[in-house]
C-alpha cells in the first residue's frame, strides 16, 4: 500500500483492529502491517476505544464475539459518536451471516467471515480505504 500525503506529512492508513483472541489479533496484524498499513491492535474493546481519541483510525475491524463490550455494541459506541461518521467498520466474525448481519444494522459497513483468506481481508479493506478516502474529498 503506497503512503497518502496528508496534512504536509508521511501518511499511512491506520487500522484499528480489535478481537479477544490474542492468536487471531496477531494473524490479522502481521498481514495488513505486511501490506504497509499503520495497525493499532486490542483484545479489549474498552481500551480501543479509548485508544482512537488519541490515534485516530482510518478503518476500524471488530470481532463480534467479545466478553464486556461485544462489536455490535462497539459498532453502535463508535456510530453514536459524529466524530466516527465517516470512519468504516470491518466486522470480523464466526457468525453466520444471518447473525452478522445485525452489525449492519447498528452501522458497520461490511462483514467478514472468519476463517477469511488474506486476500478477502486485503480486498475488504482497500476497498473500504477506497471509499473513505473518496467520502473525505467529496466533503472538501
């Protein structure tokens, strides 16, 4: 992934990603950091979302299984808050898709499946990058 200019600097886009299973935390960090992107990674959501005011993120994935505050619950914290509007959410989960589907719901905006291949998880994300970047200039 070729760095952006932003703001007269180096830029890379940032992605937070959060998911209780240390295993999986760590797959999915060691592949979109190896494609070049800036990764923030927690197994605790609370924390995360704590973490964004001070680093915030370009795109955010969630695990929807998570004990205290779930991605769903997440989805909507983030969603409730208008700084977040144009910031897309991955969510990353073993649920089937009829399930997964609430995440839409509470304003993700897309899904995907784990066990996913890298290049569903690559694709899923530029894809999502691609249209932020899109909305920004669309906003001026």
């Amino acid at each position: 992934m070729k760095p952006a200019i932003a703001g007269g600097r180096l830029d890379t886009n940032r992605i937070l990603i959060v998911d209780d299973s240390p295993e999986i935390l760590s797959i999915t960090d060691a592949i979109l950091s190896s494609a070049g992107y800036e990764t923030i990674a927690y197994t605790e959501g609370s924390i995360a979302l704590q973490i964004m005011n001070l680093l915030p993120p370009d795109l955010i994935i969630l695990d929807v299984n998570m004990p205290q505050i779930d991605g769903f619950e997440m989805t909507r914290r983030i969603r409730s808050n208008s700084i977040w509007d144009m910031t897309p959410i991955l969510l990353f989960t073993a649920l089937d898709r009829a399930q997964a589907v609430l995440g839409l719901e509470f304003g993700a905006d897309d899904i995907l499946s784990k066990p996913a291949s890298i290049d569903d998880l690559l694709g899923k994300v530029s894809l999502l990058l691609h249209f932020r970047h899109r909305q920004q200039l669309r906003a001026g």
